[in-house]
C-alpha cells in the first residue's frame, strides 16, 4: 500500500515538473520586449480602467442594458431547451442501456460518441459563423449555434451518468420481464434525473456567457452593445454592460442554486413545492423565449426552409468540401505545413492562457476558501480573513462572468495582435473559474490534519506546502487539465480579433469566402481537440 501510494506522489511530482517545463516552453514562443504594447496602450489601459469605477448609468444605457440582457438571456434559454432534447435522445443512444447484444451496444456506443465527439469539439462561435454563412443573419444561426456543442458535451455527460447507473436495480426489472424502454423508464432515468438537472443547471451558467459573445456575427445582446461600444472607445458604457452581464450570471447562479437546492429537498423528501416552483418558472421561461424570438425578433423557422435559403447552403457546403475548386486547400501540402504552424502557435497560446491561470488561482485560493476565513481549517481566526475572502471571491466572480472574447476585445486596444493578449484573455476568464473550484475543493478537505499542523507549531506557508498542497494536488491537477481542454477549444474565438491561432487565419478565410481554406483550418482545429482531449484523459488517470 505504501509503495503504491509512493509510486502516485512520484507520478503527481513529475507530472506538475512536466506541466511547468510546458508552460516554460510556451513563453519563448513571445518575444519579451516593448514592441508588445501599442504606442498608446498604456493611456488605453487608464481609460479602461477609468471606465470601470465610472460606467455609464444613463437611462438610456440601463434600458438599452435591461432590453439587451433579455436577448442574451432569450437566446441562451432557446438554444439550451434544444440541447437537452438533442443530448437526451443521442445521449440514450450513446450510452447503449437500449441495445441488447455486445455488438450492437459497442457500434451505438462508437457511432453516437462520435456524433456527439464531433458537434462539442466546434466552438458555438464557429457554429454561428457557419449558420449565417448558409442560411443568412436570423436569430436561429445562434440558436442553433449554441444547442449543437452544447448538446453535445450534455449527451456525453448523460451517457456517462447512464453507464455509471448501479446494475443491482437494472438486474431485477428485467428479471420480472421489464423491456429495454421500461428499464429506461424505471429504472435508469429516476437514478439520474437529479444529477442530469443538475449538470444542465450548471451548462446554462455557461450558455449565458456564450450567448453574449454571438454578437460578434451581428445579432444583438449585451455582446452588441460591448462591440459598439468599443468600436466607439465608450469604456464607461463598455463596463456598465459588462456589469448587466455579470448581474445576469449572478441571477442564473442563484436560480441554480434554487433548483439544485430543491432537489437536494426532494432527494431527501422533505417536498415538493420548490421543486414544482422551479419546473414551472423553467417552462415558463422556456415558453417567453420562444414566443420572444418567434414575434419580437420576427424570427421564422420554416423561413430557414426557403427554397433562397437551402439553395445558399448547398452552395456554402458545397464549397467546404470543394466541389467546383481546382486547388482546394486542404488537399495542398503549403496550405497544410502554415495551418500546421498556426495550430503549434494555438497549442502555445492555450498552454501560457492555462498556465497564467493556475498561477494567478494558486496566490489567490488560500484566502477565497470559507474554511480559512472563519478560522475551521487554519485554527486561527483574523478579522482580514473575511475582507480577503470577500475581495477574492468577488474577483472570481468578475473574472468567470466576463467571455474570453470581450476580454479579447479589450485588451486587443493595449497590446499588439498576437499570441500574448489571445493568452491573457483566456487566463483572465479561466482564472475566476479555477480559483472557484479549487476553493470549493480546499472547503470540503478535512481539517484535522491541518489543524495539527498548526498546533504543532507550523507556519501559514508551511501548513499549506506540508498540508493542504499535498491532499488537494490531484483535484488541483484534474481542474487544470480540465480547462486547458475547455481552453483549447477557446483559442480560435480569441484569434477572432487580432489575437492570432487558427482564429485569426478562419476570419480571414471567411471574410474572403475561402471556403476550402476553412475546412483546412477546421481539421487542424479538430485534430487539436482530440489530441487535447487524449493527452488530458492519459496525464488525468496519471494523477489519480
């Protein structure tokens, strides 16, 4: 037992040894010199910086703020709706619970995970792109741009839960001659129902932040505003819509919680009345955001049905897989070996956005953890405790509610285009992420050892190195691995504007209808994902 639990700390030293000569790696990739800010970006940054403690509260920005958080929210709640029915019927099948021989449960298993591999590793702003290159500018290309990745990565957490399903109580339904539907009914679903909530609960979060950044494609949303609002440098109203969208994730945080609570209430049969609130206010929201999109937004779905409209996207498609073209991309080998270089750049700009992150999570996670604050874990109590932990915790917040591309957006006026400012958008989202959960991971560690420690007469710095560091390091390991993944797919959303990648090159090929250069870049998107996706889940069961 010793010699095993030996060989994981060797194996966990050496992978963060290797993780941090990585990160080293990705910094020669920048040239560290002056020539990376603009002329005047300095000055920029002051008046970003002025804009956030004096944003514009007009009237007229609260209403245009108000009308614009209800289109966010509008088309996140439309698009999610269709992800959940897209996950739970692809999801059923991808997990194989309705199939009856080895054979068939294999094939299900490798065709469905693949469907579902295929529309999460697309980024939703790619989606979009695509959709108002077939079928024109209409609030279903972001509708639809945000159920096909978000179904996706739903229907493979929903297969995952189905697999994971206890087999004793699946065992006796069809010992008493239940069929695979009623097996389904009765006995899979009732164990997981909470779980897939749940989970859906916390994707919505995420779908809210995704929804704002489809303005980069014309539709509106506080996105829109943000855009305008840069394009015109007005960064006090840029930060008062930045404000109403990190309200609307707050919102949405604490509805979640509501229903999550509910079903911790249900689990536990204590009732049923917040748990009905809570489906009744979802159908309800569900039901105003169609009809918003349907008669507000004039949005019609057989429209997209046109004969105009399906004669486009023959043509768009067509062009993607390069019928008609002499010379498609991607069956060129130059065009090959500077995708291929733009893909190395993007696996650096992933790499420096991850490891910017963890730096800056891992200074500031000791004082967001409640159980440092109030003196359970450290043994001491401090009334600054409870100022850092506000301060900290409200920093995460502001962090993880801001999208990676308006980050981008504004930190594109200070430096030069390039692969610096794409890293620091992406660490400045991810890092409000990572430091939530490795708070949430210190929070629920026991607190004995520690405490021995402290009394045995340990330092702050030596009970978080001896202690804490050493317990929490695989989550630490797992969390980090896990949003490099998130990270890797981010990276061509940042090179959008200006932050270089396979961003910038896909913008470009679009903005001059160099169709098969897209799916050249697209492939080396894809590949990037799978070989993120194989080398995290290898370095993941290293860790454990």
């Amino acid at each position: 037992m010793k010699l095993t639990r030996l060989f994981r700390l060797h194996n966990r030293f050496l992978l963060s040894l290797l993780l941090a000569a990585i990160f080293v790696w990705s910094l020669f990739s920048i040239r560290w010199n002056a020539d990376l800010f603009h002329s005047g970006g300095i000055p920029t940054l002051v008046q970003i910086f002025e804009g956030l403690f004096h944003p514009d509260l007009s009237p007229e920005v609260l209403v245009l703020g108000l009308e614009s958080a209800w289109i966010t929210l509008a088309y996140a709640v439309a698009g999610v709706s269709l992800a959940i029915l897209y996950a739970f019927v692809v999801g059923i099948l991808a997990s194989g619970v309705l199939t009856s021989t080895k054979t068939s449960k294999w094939v299900s298993k490798v065709f469905f995970r693949g469907i579902l591999g295929f529309t999460r590793s697309i980024h939703e702003l790619i989606w979009a792109w695509l959709f108002v290159a077939a079928v024109g500018l209409s609030p279903y290309a972001a509708i639809f741009a945000l159920a096909i990745p978000y179904g996706g990565i739903l229907g493979r957490i929903f297969a995952d839960m189905l697999n994971d399903v206890s087999e004793e109580p699946i065992k006796a339904l069809k010992t008493s001659g239940a069929s695979k539907l009623q097996t389904l009914i009765y006995g899979y679903l009732p164990l997981i129902w909470a779980d897939m909530i749940s989970y859906t609960m916390y994707r919505f979060e995420c779908a809210i932040r995704s929804s704002a950044i489809m303005s980069f494609i014309g539709l509106g949303g506080l996105g829109y505003q943000i855009q305008l609002s840069l394009q015109d440098l007005r960064y006090d109203r840029v930060w008062a819509f930045v404000f109403f969208l990190i309200g609307l994730v707050i919102l949405v945080d604490l509805w979640s919680n509501f229903v999550r609570r509910a079903l911790i209430e249900r689990k536990k049969q204590r009732g049923f009345s917040s748990g009905w609130r809570s489906v009744c206010f979802t159908l309800l929201l569900i039901i105003g955001s169609w009809v918003f999109i349907n008669i507000s937004e004039n949005a019609q779905f057989f429209e997209l049905l046109s004969d105009k409209n399906i004669e486009a996207a023959k043509r768009f498609f067509g062009g993607l897989m390069g019928i008609g073209v002499e010379h498609p991309a991607f069956l060129d080998g130059e065009s090959w070996s500077a995708a291929l270089k733009l893909t190395i750049e993007t696996l650096e700009m992933s790499i420096m956005a991850i490891g910017f992150a963890t730096i800056a999570a891992l200074l500031t996670v000791v004082p967001a953890a409640r159980n440092i604050a109030n003196g359970k874990l450290s043994g001491s109590k401090k009334w600054y405790n409870w100022l850092l932990y506000g301060v900290v915790r409200l920093a995460y917040i502001f962090s993880r509610a801001v999208p990676e591309l308006v980050w981008a957006m504004m930190i594109i006026f200070i430096f030069k285009p390039g692969l610096l400012p794409g890293a620091i958008a992406l660490a400045l989202h991810n890092f409000g992420i990572l430091g939530k959960l490795w708070a949430e991971v210190i929070e629920d560690m026991d607190s004995r050892p520690i405490r021995n420690l402290a009394a045995a007469g340990a330092s702050k710095t030596e009970s978080f190195f001896y202690g804490i560091l050493p317990i929490v390091m695989p989550r630490f390991l797992t969390y980090i691995l896990y949003r490099w993944e998130v990270i890797m797919r981010t990276t061509i959303v940042v090179g959008f504007v200006g932050a270089g990648g396979l961003g910038m090159d896909f913008k470009l090929a679009m903005s001059f209808f160099n169709y098969t250069q897209i799916t050249l870049l697209l492939l080396c998107y894809m590949i990037l994902v799978i070989i993120a996706d194989f080398a995290s889940e290898s370095t993941r069961k290293a860790v454990k």
